[in-house]
C-alpha cells in the first residue's frame, strides 16, 4: 500500500492506494475519526458488487451502518439528488458527527462531498472511489458539486475528505468502456506532469485491470501523487491547479452540448486534449511531432465515440458559461511539450471557434 499526503495544514488527509485494501476501510475509519456512525453514499449496481464487503468491514471495527442509494451518471448530477440525500440524513437524525461515505464513481463523490459540505453546514466525508477516473483524480481535492442545465459544475464547493482509500482490485468490475475513462484522464497527468507516466499508460493500459495488478496500481499511486502535489500548492483552484483541466473546457462543454448522453467524462475530455492540442499548435509553440505523439495516444486507447449532428455553436455556447471564460476571455491549458504546459490567459474566440468548426466537421 502506498500512502500519499495531500497537505494542507488543518485540512490535511492522506490518500491510501493499494490492492485489496477496501477491507480495511473500517479500521482505517477508526484510527482516524471519533465517529460511531456512517452513512453509505453509494449506488445499486455499486453497492451489489461491492458493497457487502465494505459494510463487513465497518461492522467489524465497531461502526453503525446506514445507506443511500443514488442513481448514477451525470445526467444525475443534479439538486435533485443533493435534496434527496438530505431527506434521508433528516430521517436517519444524522448530526455533525456523522460520517458520510462516498462510494462510487465521480458523480458520487461529487454529489456526496457536495451534501457533506452543506448539511448541517458541514459534516465529516470519506472518499472510497469505485471507478479508474475517481481513483486518480475527482476523489482528490475537495471539487464537489452539481450541474445546472446552463453548464457543468456550476454549484458547489471546496471541502475536503478526511481520507481517500482507493482499491483498485474494485475496476476489476469496471465495464471496459468506463475503464477507458480513466485511462484518457491518466493520459492527462502524464501530458501535464509526466512523460514516463504517459509512456506507462501507453505500454501497459491493455493488460488493466486484470493482467497487470501491480503497474495498474503504480499509475494510480502516480497520479494521485501528482495531483496531490498540485492541491496542496493551489487548493482552490487560484493558479497552478488550473493545469488540471487539460482538456476540460472543450470537454466539458461537449458534454452539456449532448446533454451527457453521447460521451463518458474521459471520452469528452480526450476530444477536449486533442482540440487543446490543435490550439496549442497555433498559440503556444507545441511542435507538430508532440502533439501527434500525444494524440496517437490517446487514439491508442480506443476508437472515441463520434460527435455526430453536433453544431459547433452550440458547444461554443456551453463555453460561454464554463467558469474559465472571465471578462469575454478564455483561459486554456495548452501543452508545450510532454510533461509541461502552461496557463494561457486570452486565447481569442475566433481562434477556439476555427479549431471547433474543423474538428466538429472532421468527425461529423
């Protein structure tokens, strides 16, 4: 097991990564936190497959259970379902000694972390993510909220977990196309951060999760160490953490154009980094060998569904909302080579509608 610290004074937490530890979540729980009582914040399809084994352990360390399910998906990321958590914690009588678990993918842990952090005006939370995508990235640092119809992430807050305890014997469920997610968000960190990172996840990505446990496991460690890296300088998202959304700002507004209903977040995110990249080409002197280097990568993952019937200007519009568009500017996040991008402060529009038109027209 790996441990990893993502340090920020009095809301520090560690990051556990190791194969197999799920089963040690309630003893974990127990040296960590006073609370007696706990409450499961998870799926059907989560809790069927692994959620006996969570509860044994937390029984076993002296802990009460209770649960609530949530539908999955973005689609589901919604007020909706913040208000229907509530409901259940005013049954159950939580108090500010209740420790909410998030179990699940991204969605969960974002909608989950967004109930702790306003109920009761907050209450302890623990992250133990279930998806490839959640284990090196959306557990980690404190981004919880909700989507409106407008856009992507536009409710919600910074709060931290007290924990992060990432199995990932757990993706060995995973169905491949969810896999695949992760893997493009993986690819990410190297891009930012790493190029023997994303040489790893080009070599070895084919024999997760099953045939490789242990370099399945080091990706992970890696990426939840370069992103713990990040949070602790920049928690909230002032400058440096703004490398983490490679990708993001086209992706996140394909996404909301399709209504998340055509793309996995990692699908629209490696549609985002190929775009970020052609952009770079223009404005931030990536050279055209890197970026077809980093394209056949995330190509080599597998075929991406296909934007088709999709307008550019009404992904443009979904920008027009994304919390990096200030002061009729955008903020991107373009590569200058493997391991190194930069923050870029006003990437004109016409240059973001140009890349939009001819990718969207490519792929149509």
């Amino acid at each position: 097991m790996s441990t990893i610290q993502v340090a920020l004074e009095a809301r520090s937490y560690s990051i556990r990564v190791g194969n197999g530890i799920l089963s040690q979540t309630g003893s974990f729980l127990t040296d960590l936190l006073p609370a007696r009582n706990t409450v499961v914040i998870s799926s059907t399809t989560v809790l069927s497959l692994h959620g006996e084994k969570l509860f044994r352990s937390l029984r076993r360390a002296g802990l009460e259970v209770e649960s609530v399910t949530i539908p999955e998906g973005e689609r589901n990321k919604t007020l909706a379902t913040i208000e229907r958590i509530y409901s259940t914690l005013s049954r159950l009588r939580a108090n500010r000694k209740t420790l909410l678990i998030a179990f699940g993918g991204g969605v969960i842990g974002d909608v989950a972390g967004f109930a702790a952090a306003s109920y009761l005006r907050g209450l302890p939370y623990v992250q133990v993510p279930t998806t490839l995508l959640a284990q090196i990235d959306s557990s980690i640092g404190g981004k919880t909220g909700v989507n409106l119809p407008s856009g992507k992430n536009l409710v919600g807050a910074f709060y931290q977990p007290r924990a992060v305890i990432a199995d990932p014997l757990l993706l060995s469920t995973l169905p491949p196309r969810e896999l695949r997610s992760g893997l493009y968000e993986a690819l990410k960190y190297g891009v930012i951060r790493s190029a023997e990172l994303l040489e790893l996840v080009e070599k070895r990505h084919q024999r997760f999760p099953s045939r490789d446990k242990q370099s399945l496991e080091q990706m992970i460690t890696e990426c939840a160490r370069i992103k713990a890296e990040i949070v602790s300088q920049d928690e909230t998202e002032s400058e440096l953490r703004m490398v983490l959304n490679y990708g993001h700002t086209l992706g996140h507004a394909l996404e909301a154009a399709t209504r998340y209903r055509t793309f996995t977040h990692g699908e629209a995110i490696a549609h985002g980094m190929i775009m970020a990249n052609q952009l770079a080409e223009q404005l931030n002197g990536l050279n055209a060998s890197e970026a077809a280097r980093i394209n056949a990568s995330i190509l080599g993952i597998a075929p991406l569904p296909q934007p088709r019937r999709l307008r550019w200007s009404e992904v443009f519009r979904h920008m027009l909302s994304d919390k990096k568009f200030v002061d009729q500017k955008f903020r991107f996040v373009l590569p200058r080579c493997v391991g190194h991008v930069d923050i870029v402060t006003d990437v004109p529009q016409s240059a973001v509608q140009s890349v939009l038109r001819a990718y969207l027209h490519a792929e149509s």
